[in-house]
C-alpha cells in the first residue's frame, strides 16, 4: 500500500510543504489527500476529517498501511528510517547532528517571521513586506539569524551547493521560508537570494510551487493583508 500524506492548501500550509517537497524530491511515491482549509474551528470540516486520521486534528499527516504519523519534524525523521537507501539526513555524522539541530530550531523557533509573514505563495507582497522590515524588529533578527545560519552551512559546501551538499531534510525544511523570502522581498545578502532561488527551483519545490498557483482558492483567514485577488 502506498504512502499517503494528508496535506492543507498548498498556498498557505507551510507545514504541509515540508514533508511533501521531502517525498516528492527523493522519488518516494506517496498518494496525496488534501483536505481543504475551511476552518480551524473544532466543528470544521477540515478538523472533523483530520480528527479521524490523527488524534492532533493538523496537517501534515502521514499514513503507512494504516499508521499515521503527525508532525513534520517526526515524519522527516519515519521517512529517515523507512528509506535510509535515499540518504535523507547527511552521512556524515556530524553533517546529520547539526542538520538535525537547524531543523529542530527551524520547527520551534523564527516565530516573528512566522507571524508577520505566512505563506502565501501566489502573492506578490513587497510593499507589506518593506512595512514588516521597518517596523518589527523581531522579524529583522529572525532573518538575521537566518542569514547567520544559512552562510555557515553553505560555506561548508560547493558554489551553487545546498545546505549540506546534496538535498537533505534540512532543504525541505527551510523551502516554506524561502516562499516567505520571495513572497515579501526580505532583503538577503546575493548568495543567500541565489540558495533561495537554487531552493525554488529544485523539481519537488517547482512541482509544489505550479500546484499552489494552481489552486485558486482565496481563503480569508489565511490571508491577513489582502481582502480579495
């Protein structure tokens, strides 16, 4: 039985990304169940169907022969162990441990960027975005230390490489904040805009990216700067 992976909207579900981008950047074939954003409310659709698949009522979800796996940082490590043959962590031991460690303050931390920037990837939000640099100090060293960690890692590696050579988790699990980067124009040092480029245009994160545009689903409560497209 195939994997199946339980998915929001792909516009806006920057948790969904991650796991998704993970599968379909490695070749592991997965079904996709997307269950629409209706609302977050208890009785929504949306939590109603989640509920029945997982006991946290979110997305992502993973679902192996009837075992379900919830929270992106927990199915990245499941697929880890169930393809090791894909080499989703870096070989290397130290190379997986600080992969690991960026990845775990990726998933706890940044919360100003979070916050005042969601995922939006069909909109174009530069003027939002210059308000955001100059008024919230606490997205200015959100991606400060960004910056910080990315350059370490890439100063490790080849020209043109990832974060840690070739893809890993730790791409996919910076990919949604790349789509953040873009979406408001945050200004970046020219490399790190040329990994944020390298990172949108890897085939999972483009296949993601044409499937959001895709979608055209406008959902207000996802959308805090705009009242229509």
């Amino acid at each position: 039985m195939a994997l199946q992976l339980y998915i929001g909207n792909k516009n806006y579900s920057s948790w969904s990304m991650r796991p998704w981008v993970l599968l379909k950047q490695a070749g592991i074939p997965f079904d996709e169940v997307m269950v629409r954003f209706d609302s977050f409310e208890s009785d929504s659709t949306f939590k109603k169907h989640l509920r029945a698949i997982s006991p946290v009522g979110k997305v992502p979800v993973l679902v192996d022969d009837g075992f379900a796996v919830w929270d992106t940082l927990a199915i990245a490590e499941y697929l880890a162990e169930r393809f090791p043959e894909h080499h989703l962590w870096p070989t290397d031991v130290r190379a997986r441990a600080r992969a690991r460690s960026v990845c775990a303050e990726m998933h706890s931390g940044f919360s100003a960027l979070r916050n005042h920037c969601p995922m939006n990837i069909e909109a174009s939000l530069p003027d939002i975005g210059r308000l955001v640099w100059r008024d919230q100090a606490a997205v200015r060293a959100d991606v400060a230390r960004l910056c910080g960690l990315w350059s370490e890692l890439l100063a490790a590696q080849p020209a043109g490489a990832l974060l840690f050579g070739d893809f890993t988790i730790a791409d996919a699990y910076f990919a949604p904040v790349c789509m953040r980067l873009r979406t408001y124009e945050l200004p970046l040092p020219a490399d790190l805009a040329a990994y944020v480029e390298r990172v949108s245009t890897l085939p999972g994160v483009k296949a993601w990216i044409d499937e959001a545009l895709a979608e055209q689903d406008f959902i207000p409560f996802d959308e805090p700067y705009r009242l229509g497209r």
